[in-house]
C-alpha cells in the first residue's frame, strides 16, 4: 500500500501483520496528511529482540568507527534539510524556517556528539587501594563506560526529528541499540530522519522504528522486558516564569518574551509561560508585549507565519478552557480572544490572578498570562509554588539580585535577562519536580546512557 508510510526495522522498511494504519492529521488543513504503520505487539517484540543482539556486535565496533557513521549520517540529514522540514510543515505546522532550523540544528547535534563521545567515551580511571583506610596498596582499579543495552527513545511531537537524535545519537556512540516510537504527529518526519541513518550504513537491527497507536503499543513498549533495568531521562512540561525587575530593560523584556512566549505558537516546554512583573513597570511593559504581538503574523506555516495552528483540535480547545475561565474570573484581554480550527490568535491576558487555571497550567499555545507582583519574594512565591520546575528567567540590571533569585527559583534552569532556551544542545538541560528525571545535554546524555565498569587487579 503505496499510500501508507513503512516502519523500520532490521535493516528494512516493512509494512505491519495488523493491515492497520493511523492517520497523521494535517493540523492546518485538519485532513488526513499521512498515515503509518500500526505496529503490533508482536512486532516490537521482534524489533527489541534484533537491537538485543545488534548491540552485543555494535558495543564491540571500534569507538571512531560509530563516530565516522554517526558524522555520515549528520551529513545525510542536512542534505535532506528541505524535504523533512516540509513534513514538519505539514504534520505538525511548525513554520517553515524554523522547520529547516530544527533539522539543521540536528545534524549538528549528531556530529557533536560523535566528537564529545570519542573523548568523554575514550577516557576512564585508575584507582589505588591505599586511599582508604587499612588498605595496601595491593588493589589497582580500572574504569571504563560501557554501553547499557537497548534504548527506547519517545519524543514528543514539537520536536519529532531534534528530540529524537538528542537521544538517538548519545545511544548510539555510546555503544547501545535504539529502538524509536516517535509520536504520531511528527512520525514521517521522524522516519525520514531515520532514512538517513540507513542511508549511513548503520548495522541491521541497530536502529529500529516503530509506528502505531500508543494505547496498544505504548506501554508495551515502555514496559518491554527488553529493555528492563534502563535507567529513565524525562522532559517533561513546563510553567516557565519570567520574572521582571523595575530596573530591567523593558524593550529587551518585552522581544524575549514575544520569542519565548510565542515562538512555535507557545508549543515548547521552554516558552516563557507567566510573566510576573512588578507593577511599577507593568503598564509600560504591557503597552511593549502588546505592540509586538499586534505585528505576529498569524495563517499557514508554508507561509512561515509567526503563529500557525496548534497541533490538534483537542489541545485548541483546551487551551480555550483556560481563556473562557480567565474571562470569567475578570484577566484582562489585551487582544480579542479569536480562533479559527486550530488556529489560535496570539493572546496577552493581563491582571491574571492566582485563582485562574492559566495562572498554573501550561497552555501550550499562543497564550500568555501577566500577574502583577509587588516584590521579588512574591514572584518566586508564585514560581515555587507551580508543580513544574523546568526553567525560569530574570530580568535585572543587578546581577547580584539576579544571582539571588536563581539561587531561590526551583527550576532546572534560569536564564539572566533571555527567555528560556534548551540550548546550545550542549548545555545540561533539565527540569526539577514534575519537570524531569535527569538530565540532557550532548555530555550529560551520553553519560546517562553508559554504566561504569570497573577491572580491579590484585596483586600478590
Ligand atoms: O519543548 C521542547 C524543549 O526541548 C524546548 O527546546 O530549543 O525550544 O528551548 P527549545
């Protein structure tokens, strides 16, 4: 069936035993773009068992050998930048430049972590025994990071191809196999990528990818004995804070927060998701943000609109939820609430206060509440006391105010005068609380994805 898309496993593309397919619904367009294999059980059964046994030869290929494949296939991605970036287009509505980004941006990802893997992966300890008390020096210890197995990497649909490698890449050079569910929203896009790591030449049964629904095979696969024992990497959502100072520069404030709030119509865990400004500098700031979201363009991402429509019918009318109850409970409405299917008009809601729901919960859309604070403990009160704990960001001229608040924000990150930000993809990147387990980053990712193994020689 030429119209529905192969999953990918030993070596090859093949269609599922189920004769079932999912559609991928084109979120501007709200008609079927795609559709994809719906794996079976039985079928990721077989594809744990191949990158079971692919590993074990895998773990064994030189270390600069996995790096040569992994730069192969960076190379491969970035030649191919505008035919994947026209699936993200299309399947997730991300605007067309910054679909091309986010695919560049991988390839450059998977060369990085080539490099960083050859030296983190390339080094190890020697210990001696005569440290620690009542011991001779009689006991040499070596260590080295050795592979952990079969991972299985779910990322979400924001970033199908980006959130993929961030996890494919660090698997691989660390020795591992890598078996992919990627959402369904972003699965062709997420397929091409994988296409390019076949077209590198990576072993059979190394990397696999598999489609279908999560209710039948979700938690089957992260259940999966296969790849039991595995230690787990979460990111998770967000209500990233953005807390102004009366000394801030506003015009500074006001573009990071159309960026970090609106950017991907508010659909990253990193946007800027509160705005908690101290009233002096309130009305001035307010008047800035609501200049430059009446300059966002708003319509199609082939267009390369700023806001584009969010990625399903259900998350536009949650994100209504929470507009129709802030209207109830009295925000202010800098701009007329306006929706068109899935295509929601950017939104500052001014004068919000704790008792409405988009004071806590995430949006994930083109939606930006401002609370009004009166002191600096105020605003982190209202920061630590979200179930979240990703990132935040300050904006001061003092730096030792600024150095304080992040000390006392309880966020994996604060950015000091910038909006939130996952990147450059080599920083550590994690989210305290309901945020995350662990932490990301090239360095951090392959760490995570190795255990120590340690030779002790005792002499006589
Ligand atoms: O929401 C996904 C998260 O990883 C954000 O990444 O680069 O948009 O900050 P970024």
């Amino acid at each position: 069936d030429g119209d529905v898309y192969n999953y990918y496993a030993d070596g090859e593309w093949k269609k599922s035993s189920s004769g079932k397919s999912v559609a991928i619904i084109n979120p501007t367009t709200r008609k079927t773009q795609y559709k994809v294999q719906a794996c079976t059980q039985e079928e990721v059964n077989k594809v744990m068992e191949a990158a079971k046994s692919a590993q074990k030869s895998w773990a064994k290929t030189p270390l600069w050998k996995r790096a040569e494949l992994l730069h192969r296939a960076a190379a491969i991605l970035k030649e191919h930048k505008t035919p994947i970036a026209e699936c993200l287009v299309k399947e997730i509505a991300k605007p067309a430049k910054d679909a091309v980004t986010e695919v560049v941006r991988s390839g450059d990802l998977i060369s990085y972590t080539a490099e960083e893997g050859v030296r983190i992966l390339g080094e190890g300890k020697f210990l001696v025994s005569d440290s620690f008390p009542g011991n001779q020096r009689t006991k040499y210890c070596l260590t080295s990071k050795i592979p952990l197995g079969v991972i299985l990497a779910i990322p979400p649909f924001n970033y199908p191809v980006n959130l993929a490698v961030s996890k494919v890449a660090p698997a691989l050079i660390a020795g591992n196999s890598l078996v992919l569910k990627p959402p369904t929203q972003g699965a062709v896009s997420a397929l091409h990528m994988v296409q390019c790591f076949h077209l590198a030449g990576f072993p059979k049964g190394l990397i696999s990818c598999v489609t279908g629904k999560g209710s039948e095979i979700g938690d089957f696969l992260t259940m999966h004995p296969g790849a039991g024992m595995i230690p787990l990497q979460m990111e998770l959502g967000g209500k990233d804070a953005c807390i102004v100072l009366e000394d801030a520069d506003l015009d500074l404030v006001a573009a990071n927060i159309i960026k970090g709030g609106f950017s991907y119509s508010g659909q990253r865990c990193t946007a800027v998701k509160v705005v908690l400004v101290m009233e002096s500098v309130s009305n001035v700031l307010v008047e800035k943000v609501k200049a430059q979201v009446a300059k966002l363009t708003v319509g199609a991402p082939e267009d390369d609109c700023d806001i584009t429509p969010v990625v399903s019918e259900s998350s536009a009318n949650f994100i209504e939820g929470l507009v129709k109850d802030a209207k109830e409970k009295g925000a202010t409405f800098c701009e007329e609430y306006k929706r068109d299917g899935n295509l929601i008009w950017p939104l500052l809601l001014d004068n919000v206060r704790p008792d409405m729901r988009i004071a806590w919960e995430e949006p994930f859309g083109p939606v930006l509440p401002v609370i009004r604070i009166n002191s600096i403990e105020e605003g982190i009160h209202h920061c630590n006391a979200s179930n979240f704990g990703l990132q935040g960001c300050v904006f001061t001229k003092d730096v030792n105010k600024a150095i304080l608040i992040s000390d006392a924000m309880e966020t994996g990150t604060v950015q000091i005068n910038s909006a939130p930000a996952r990147g450059p993809d080599h920083f550590p990147f994690q989210g305290l609380k309901d945020s995350g387990i662990g932490s990301q980053g090239v360095t951090n990712s392959i760490n995570m994805m190795t255990k120590i193994k340690t030779t002790v020689i005792n002499l006589p």
